[in-house]
C-alpha cells in the first residue's frame, strides 16, 4: 500500500490519496504513485513530500527522478527511526487500530478491502486527517 495524506497549504482541507498492489512497492512503482499523485492533485500544484527512510525513497533511481521534477515536487526526508514524525504512521495505527484489528482474513484481497475501507474512513474525516498532522509536530 502506498499512501499520501495530503494537506492544502491554506489549511483548509486534507485529503488521502492511495494505491494497493500485491506485490511489494519498488522504486519503480513509487516512482509510478508519485507521478500519478501529480496527475491527481493537479499540473500546476507544488508538493512536499516528506519520506521516511524507506530504501526505495533514498535509491539512485529515485534520487534521479525527483531531481527531474524540482519545479513541482520537494522531497523532506524524515530522520531515522522517527515514525512519530510521519503522519501516515499515525493513519496506519488508526486503521491497525479500528478495522484490521483482531482481523483474520482468508485472502490477501479481503485484507486489502478492510484496509481500504479504513484509509477511505480517515480520509473522510479531514479533522482526523489534521489530528494526524497535528500529533506528529509537523506543521503547514
């Protein structure tokens, strides 16, 4: 799953964007979510990102496509071993908490259907999604 909790710079509305595969995500198909999060949020929308420590967000790959997309998109990297910083952790204990807890699927499909019905419940409650920003310190 990849996820981006999105905030306009106004603070006046947030947003949840997200994606699912199967298979695990690679730099190549986060290269692929990001470029269509530009799509998504709009041409002409200039975006922070802020990144864990992921492998995938520090590769050469990644390095190169992000210096080819500097009029659009900044890049933050969070420090290491500080989920608290990261907003997202905060959507994901939120849905680890609510509707995948306690949860037994028989398929991969079924969790994933749990998991998006819970990101699309955050996502629905823009003060939940700032509460979110709020508790990691972060600011707009």
């Amino acid at each position: 799953m990849a996820v981006a909790l999105c905030f306009t710079p106004d603070g006046r509305n947030a947003d949840v964007i997200f994606d699912f595969q199967k298979s695990a995500y690679d730099t190549g198909s986060l290269i692929d979510f990001v470029t269509d999060l530009h799509q998504l949020l709009g041409e002409e929308t200039k975006v922070t990102l802020i990144w864990d420590g992921l492998p995938s967000h520090k590769s050469k790959d990644m390095q190169a496509f992000v210096k080819t997309q500097r009029r659009w998109l900044t890049v933050e990297r969070l420090p290491a071993y500080a989920p608290e910083l990261n907003p997202v952790e905060g959507l994901w204990g939120n849905v680890k908490g609510t509707e995948l807890a306690n949860l037994c699927p028989d398929t991969i499909d079924e969790a994933m259907a749990e998991a998006e019905s819970g990101i699309r419940r955050v996502a629905d409650d823009t003060d939940l999604c700032f509460s979110l920003l709020a508790k990691s310190g972060l600011s707009l």
